[in-house]
C-alpha cells in the first residue's frame, strides 16, 4: 500500500523513497470468484496511523486485528497485543530497531516498515559483519578438494585419450 495523492508515477515512486507504504498480504480463497473477490476487496483493513511519540510506537488500524506483533533485532517478539485496533511498543534503549506485524482474522496482514534508532544525522548500524573463520576455511578447503578432484579426472582422462 502507497500513500500518494495520485496514481501518477511520480508520486508513487516519491513516496516509497520517503517510506509512505507498507506491505499488505491480502488472502485470497481457492476459487472464489472475481465478484466476491471484488467485494471483499472494498473491505480490506488498512493502517490509520503509525506514530512515534517520544520513545513509544503506536500503531492503529481500521479493524480489530487479531494480533499486533512487534519485532526487534534476531527476530525476537519484544511485544503482542491481541484482539485490538491499536497497540503500543515501548522503545527501549536495547532496541535497535522495532517492526510491527498486523495479523486479522481473515487471514491479511499488514507489515510495517522498521522503526530504526539513530541521532538524527545518520542511521548507524550497530551492527558488525564477522567473519566466521572456521566455516570460511572449510568451505575454502572444501572448494579446493573439488577442484583438485576434477583436475584429477580430467589429466586421468586426457591421459587415456593420447595412451590410445
């Protein structure tokens, strides 16, 4: 979902650059036809708002959701709330970031861009690329066992070729 004030390309693309969208997952039934297709379709929850005020996120949508879920950092749920049309998240300063997940009874979902700490200069990720050693240096040691395998076959079947 994009929220643009027209369906002009430019606009469109302008707001997903500055992040006016979301993802929406909209179940769709096995065989239903286009008509109930095209009905259900005018019905479909949408986002009323997502706001950051102070270190709260509060998210509030159009229907009762059957569950709110917000994400941090691994994967890890940090809250949910059930059976309502908004929720809040408190920020903490372990957080390094917060996405929600909005999940309704008839199977949609909604799933909102993360909320990421930063100083208002730069985002700066707190993360850091490691390099595993010991799983770089098998898959290395695996990678040239291969290759001297088939540099073995191949000088072993040249050589049968000109024995000939």
């Amino acid at each position: 979902m994009t929220n643009s004030p027209t369906t002009n390309k430019e606009d469109i693309l302008n707001n997903l650059d500055s992040g006016n969208a979301y993802g929406f997952d909209f179940y769709r039934h096995d065989d239903e036809p286009m008509q109930t297709k095209i009905e259900r379709s005018k019905y479909i929850p949408h986002l009323n708002s997502a706001k950051l005020i102070g270190d709260t996120l509060e998210v509030s949508v159009s229907q009762k959701a059957v569950r709110f879920t917000f994400i941090g950092q691994g994967g890890k749920k940090m809250a949910v709330a059930h059976n309502t049309k908004s929720a809040k998240y408190l920020i903490t300063s372990n957080d390094t970031y917060v996405r929600t997940v909005i999940k309704f009874a008839d199977s949609s979902s909604i799933y909102l861009n993360p909320v990421v700490r930063y100083d208002g200069e730069k985002p700066v990720s707190q993360l850091r690329a490691e390099i595993n050693t010991r799983a770089t240096l098998w898959l290395r040691i695996t990678y040239f066992l291969i290759a001297l395998i088939l540099v073995y076959f191949y000088a072993r079947r040249k050589q049968k070729k000109s024995g000939k």
